[in-house]
C-alpha cells in the first residue's frame, strides 16, 4: 500500500441533536443532581493529588548524531555532526575536530569541515553513481562510527500544479500523485520570486519557499489526521525547481519513523516515541542516506 504526505481537507463533524433535549424534565432533573454530585467527588479528588516529578528519559551525550546524504549530482555533499539534545527546542551541539571519509571500493573522500566549529563536513564537487556501495566513517574521541549506502533508482518528475487566485492575483500550488504508481521518494520544491519587479529588495524568508513532500510505501493512520503544512503563495514570474530524491527502503523506514515523532505528532492517533532505525554503527543516531535525483524547473505565468 502506499501513502503520499501532502495537504488534507478537514470538513467539520455533523452534530445530532442532544439526547437531553429529548428527555422528560423529571429526567433531566435527576440527571442533573446525579452530574452535579460526580463533579463535587471529582473536585474532592483533584484537590487531593500531589504533584510527582516523572523521570525523563535522556540520551547519553557520548553518542553522536548524523545527518547526510550522497546523490548523483555533481557538487559539495555534507555530513552534519552534533551531540543530542536533552531538552526540547535546544540547539545541538556541533561536533568539531572528527576525521570524515566516504569511500566506495575504489576512491576514498576525505572531508572537510567548513567552516571550522560548525560540525559541517564537506567534500570535493563529486558525483555518486548507481551500482557502488558508499561507506561513511566518522572517528571522533576515540571512537569509529561507520554506515553503507547506495543509490536507487528514481522515476521521472510528476509536475506540480499551480493554480491562480483572482482575488489578489497571485498563484498557489497544488500537489498530487497517484499513489498506487508512486515509490518512496523525497521530493524538494523550492519557489523563488526575489527577481520579480516588487519583490526584489525583501528579506528572503518573504520571497523563497522552500517545502518537502514524501511518498513512502505504508500506510499511517496519523497521516489521515496530519495537520495542514503552511503553503507558498507567490506571484508571477516565480521560478519553481522540483527535485526529486530516490529513498532506498532503509532510508524510507528511517524518515516514516522520523515524521510520526516530529511532523506528524499532536493528533488523534498520536504515534508512541520510540528509538529511530539507522543505519550508522556504535550507538551513533540518524542517517547516511544515498539518492539518485532528477530535476525540473518551471517559470510561473498566467
């Protein structure tokens, strides 16, 4: 089976009439003294709990967390080292100083940190290719943390759909797929209108839009109840670059599992937290991903 994350429509609950509007009054009278003695017990209760500090689960700062990915495009890839955080909306920790190198039988890539104290590690402009295993090592304080890749196979684009909305006159998009064709995939959209007459001299947070949409093959039932994502609207002239990003099973499980504790979280059918897959050795966290990608760009007009 197969689920694309993308906006959902809610419509509101048809609300019937309620039962005691339908009751004779003695009815409703006793039913009233009856809710009336459960909220006084209730309240009785509630003023007799005492307050007890729950002991929070935390994880150890000796292991690391990875985040990166190698594609067939030919340019810089980066792998993001940090410690985990223990509290929420803290900021990770960059980790400086370790040796990263990715090798694929026949080369091995050393990278660089750059900028220094960043915890961001860069390679030389390389390309990936299909049919060779990647192997990430990363030494830091004593310690070798190891993980293999490769690059699957990506179908072509599906076009976004823009639409125009006569009321302001900008436009606004609009994305599907037909799930029962789709594969696990990422998919990159970046909307750009800062060359557009008007718009030239904002802060870029007021003309890019930079969104995510995913294809992975299960279903979730916090998909169903995912809350609406914020939308790009935008004027035109925008120019829209859709990239899309192959997910190997491995690295499709990790994300599925990523998004039911982040995006996903804070509905009805709330996942319970659990420990995320990886693929990376010694207790380190995250993902080394590897993704063949394509590319298509489109020039917004009526």
């Amino acid at each position: 089976m197969m689920r694309a994350l993308t906006q959902i429509e809610r419509h509101p609950e048809l609300v019937s009439e309620s039962a005691a509007t339908k009751m004779p009054k003695q009815v409703q009278h006793n039913a009233t003294k009856k809710t009336i003695a459960i909220l006084m017990i209730l309240f009785f209760f509630a003023s007799c709990v005492e307050k007890v500090d729950w002991p929070t689960q935390t994880v150890s700062n000796t292991n690391i967390v990875v985040d990166g990915i190698i594609t067939n495009e030919y340019k810089q890839h980066a792998i993001t080292l940090s410690l985990p955080t223990t509290e929420l909306n803290q900021i990770p920790e960059a980790i400086s100083g370790a040796t990263v190198t990715i090798t694929n039988g026949d080369t091995t890539f050393t990278l660089s940190e750059t900028p220094i104290g960043s915890g961001i590690y860069l390679t030389d402009s390389i390309q990936a290719t299909e049919n060779k295993t990647y192997t990430l090592s990363i030494s830091y304080k004593s310690k070798t943390y190891t993980a293999q890749t490769y690059l699957s196979s990506v179908n072509s684009i599906i076009p976004i759909t823009y639409f125009f909305n006569s009321a302001d006159s900008t436009f606004y998009y609009d994305w599907k797929i037909d799930v029962f064709f789709a594969e696990n995939a990422m998919h990159e959209l970046l909307f750009d209108w800062s060359k557009v007459t008007g718009y030239e001299n904002l802060d870029s947070s007021q003309n890019h839009f930079l969104g995510y949409i995913y294809t992975l093959k299960t279903i979730d039932v916090n998909e169903i109840f995912a809350a609406q994502k914020e939308n790009a609207i935008f004027p035109a002239g925008t120019i829209i670059v859709e990239k899309k990003y192959s997910l190997t099973p491995e690295h499709a499980n990790y994300i599925r599992a990523l998004l039911s504790e982040t995006q996903w979280n804070g509905n009805v059918f709330e996942a319970s937290p659990a420990n995320l897959p990886t693929n990376l050795s010694e207790g380190a966290i995250g993902f080394f991903g590897g993704c063949e990608v394509l590319a298509d760009t489109i020039v917004v007009s009526y």
